[in-house]
C-alpha cells in the first residue's frame, strides 16, 4: 500500500482543463473529495475530477432535505416493513442508503484506482465517541454496505483503539474529528499498528487506503471563540492560519515517518484550507459550494505544501492561544485529553445535535403533528 504516487499523466488536451479543482487534480498528486453524498452535488465534483466523497451526520441531514421529494417514500416504506425499527433505526439506515447511493457513482474510480481512491466515507455514530467496541461494530457494519466504503471513526480517546482494531479487521478508515498534531500522530500509529497485525498474519492491505482528516476550519473557529471570550488582539488574518499550520506540520512529520495514511483537509473556511495543500500527497475534501467557489477564481494552482507559515504568525498563536501550542506540538495532547480539546467537544456536540434533528425529520414524516395539519 504505497504513500506516495506521481500526478497523472497529461492527455493531448493537457491544457484544456475545465477549473482550478481540474487543474490541480490532472497536475498534481493532491486528491479531490467531494465533501457531501447528495448526488447532483457529488457528480459535479466528479466532473472536475473528485474521486472521493464523505457523509456524516450534518451531511445526512442536509441530503435529506435537498432530497426530500425521493427519501419520504423510502422512510414511509422502511417504517411499514419495518415496524421494529424506531426513529433512530430508521435514520440510520436512512444514512446507509444514502451512502451506498453516492458509493455507487465511485465505484468505477474506485476499481480503476484499486482502492486507494473511489471510496465513499460513511461515519460512525457520535455518540459513541466513549465506546471502542460500538465503533468498531459499526464500521464492520458499514464496510459491508458496498466495496468502496471508507468508515469514519472519531479520533477520541476511545476512537484511536477501534481505529487500530477497524484497521486490523481490513476496514479502511477516515479518521474524524481531529484538529491536532497529536491526534494525526496518535491516528497515523494506531493504523500502523493495525496494518502490521495484518502484515504479520499474511492479510492483505494492497488495497486499502486510510485517510486521517484534519478540520483544519475547526481549529480556526475554536481560536477565534477563545480571542473574543479572553478579550485577545491579534490580527485577524492569523487566525486563518492555524489550521493551515498544523497540517503542514503534520504532512511533514508523516512523510519523513513514512506512515501508510494520508492527510485530508476538511471543515473549509477559506481558499487557504485548499490552496495551501497543492501539491501534497494529500485529500482536500471541500464542500460543493466551496468547489465552485475555488473554480471561479483566479488562484493558481501551484505547490505550496511545502511552503512554511510565516513564522511570525505562528509564534503569535503559540504565545496567545495555549490551545494552539497543544494543537500544534506533538506531546501537546495526551490521547485522555483527546475527548476534552475545545474542538472535539464543538464538533462531537454538533453531530450529536444533527442525529437528533434527523430522528426529528423522521418522525415528522411517520408520525406528523395533527395539529399543524
């Protein structure tokens, strides 16, 4: 299972590119995925050369509003022939469909990419962040729904001995709700871990192609909750850099460790979270809007992945945010302190609110409020 592979070869048409996404996913090793399983949106991002896409909690819910007209009927359907299953069964599985729907547009990627790419990522219920055993139930679960399934598991205290365990079972992982060096690193050993099991016992782990995303946006949004709350001046513009920061960090420790996983780029909150990364051997995984946003710009695609932060910048944040330098430093974090980090705590909150407001959308299909009838 190789780390590293060599930009694609240029067609006859090799300046005919159709955006900047295009540009960059035809020139360049950095990878495009598409940050949404809503099937318009993902084949657009295809088409400017995604081979990869996501779904969580948040996305789920979003698809199922833009898609409202086609998952009532299933809902209703699942619900009569199921009358077993409660909200929550029914939204879960609701968030397979889904997933295995957007799979389905992958899969040829995913066959002539032999696993490394082409896969739809799938995440694991949030509220088992504390439950090693529930996630890894979950993602076996999940691995099987369709071959080219990527299972998110979050990078808590619990999340880095199921990745480890998921890994060994020859689950390819995303690792999720991570926003620090510590955590990439603590991810990054724990597959390696898991592969080695795998090696040791004659198991294949030719095809299998984990990621470790780092939201990057996420870190920004917990630096700028903890300027306003402590009453800081920094300069704006900084802010926007420590995301950026730590995964540059962390793509140089990985490669110089040789770690069989690659970086992917999430939670976007400007063209940095993208333009920063070209070049790598690296996921961005943006969302569409963001996709067309970058495509209708004027930023060149050029490698700057190996291009360091301005070191003014980042002794700023490492001498205002206490946050920032144990996000930023390897021994910032222990593992037991994972769960705890302002980040995870926002992000986790989120998608647990999420899988409440789908059950909420579920119910309002399979048992509506008389009252606003």
């Amino acid at each position: 299972m190789a780390s590293v592979h060599s930009a694609p070869p240029l067609n006859s048409a090799a300046q005919q590119f159709k955006s900047p996404l295009h540009k960059m996913t035809q020139t360049t090793p950095t990878c495009l995925w598409n940050d949404s399983a809503a099937v318009d949106q993902l084949t657009y991002s295809i088409e400017h050369g995604a081979v990869g896409a996501t779904c969580n909690p948040v996305i789920a819910v979003s698809v199922l509003k833009k898609e409202m007209a086609v998952w009532k009927p299933r809902i209703l359907k699942l619900a009569a022939s199921e009358p077993q299953l409660t909200e929550d069964g029914l939204s879960w599985r609701i968030v397979e469909e889904i997933s295995a729907s957007a799979a389905r547009l992958l899969l040829p990627i995913f066959e002539r990419e032999k696993g490394r790419n082409g896969r739809l990522s799938i995440q694991t219920d949030p509220r088992n962040y504390r439950n090693s055993e529930a996630m890894v139930a979950q993602a076996i679960r999940f691995s099987r729904l369709a071959p080219n399934m990527i299972v998110k598991i979050a990078a808590t205290h619990a999340g880095i001995a199921a990745i480890e365990e998921a890994t060994y079972r020859g689950i390819s992982i995303n690792a999720t709700v991570s926003f620090t060096l510590p955590q990439a690193i603590a991810v990054a050993e724990a597959v390696e871990r898991g592969l080695k099991r795998r090696e040791a016992e004659g198991l294949d782990i030719a095809t299998m192609g984990p990621v470790c995303t780092l939201m990057v946006g996420r870190l920004d949004d917990w630096l700028k909750v903890l300027h306003d709350k402590k009453n800081l001046s920094v300069d704006p513009g900084y802010l926007e850099w420590a995301g950026v920061a730590v995964f540059k960090k962390a793509y140089k420790i990985y490669r110089e460790r040789g770690y069989r996983l690659r970086l992917l780029s999430a939670a976007f909150r400007n063209h940095m979270h993208w333009s920063e990364f070209i070049g790598g051997d690296v996921v961005i995984s943006p969302p569409c809007a963001w996709q067309k946003r970058y495509n209708e710009s004027d930023i060149e695609v050029i490698n700057r992945i190996d291009t360091p932060v301005d070191t003014r910048i980042v002794s700023t944040l490492l001498d205002k945010f206490p946050d920032f330098a144990r996000a930023y430093n390897e021994n910032g974090l222990m593992p037991a302190e994972f769960d705890t980090f302002g980040s995870t705590r926002r992000t986790l909150r989120q998608f647990i609110a999420a899988c409440a407001e789908m059950n909420a959308i579920v119910r309002d299909i399979i048992l509506p409020n008389p009252d606003t009838e």
